[in-house]
C-alpha cells in the first residue's frame, strides 16, 4: 500500500499534533497531586455529556443520571475526606512544631 507524499506528510503531522497535548499532559500531571490528576480525568467526560444531553439532544434517562449522581457524589466524599485529611495534617504538623 503506496500513498502520495502529501499523504504521508499529513500523516506525521497528524502524529506530532496528537503527541504534544499528550506530552504536556504528563509534564504537568508529574507536578500536582494523582488525587487532582484523578479528578481532572472526569472532567473531560463530564463535559462530553453535558454537550451530548443539551447540544446534541442525546438520550439521557433516570438510570443514566442515577449513575452520573452516584458517580459525581462519590467524587464529592472524597474530596471532602481528602481536604479533611489533610487539615488534620497540617494540625498535627503545626502542634508538632510547636513542641
């Protein structure tokens, strides 16, 4: 299978253009927390629904939404025990300074 040089050309281009946002990314998520990269993976998801259900007028019924709740409620209780976690963290580590 031969294809033209233009072809070819696209094809690289379409490599580098996919790379580099993939690069980035990991460059970046070395420098912040897993727990924040772990969030930010459902934010991409979660805005591909929202614009399915109301731009595209994708069907969306009750088990659907009951998932994307529990989903989204699990998320919640995380971060909250995890900002909670971490208070504790820092108090205990002040208290320990201070003695």
């Amino acid at each position: 299978m031969s294809y033209s040089l233009h072809v070819d050309f696209i094809m690289i281009g379409a490599g580098i253009v996919t790379a580099i946002p993939l690069l980035l990314f990991a460059t970046a998520a070395k420098k912040i927390s897993y727990t924040m990269v772990g969030f930010l993976q459902y934010i991409g998801p979660t805005l591909m629904l929202i614009l399915g259900v109301l731009l595209y007028k994708e069907s969306f019924d009750k088990v659907q939404l009951t998932a994307f709740i529990c989903i989204w409620a699990a998320i919640l209780v995380f971060t909250i025990s995890h900002i909670y976690l971490n208070a504790k963290l820092k108090q205990l580590k002040s208290a320990a300074e201070n003695e």
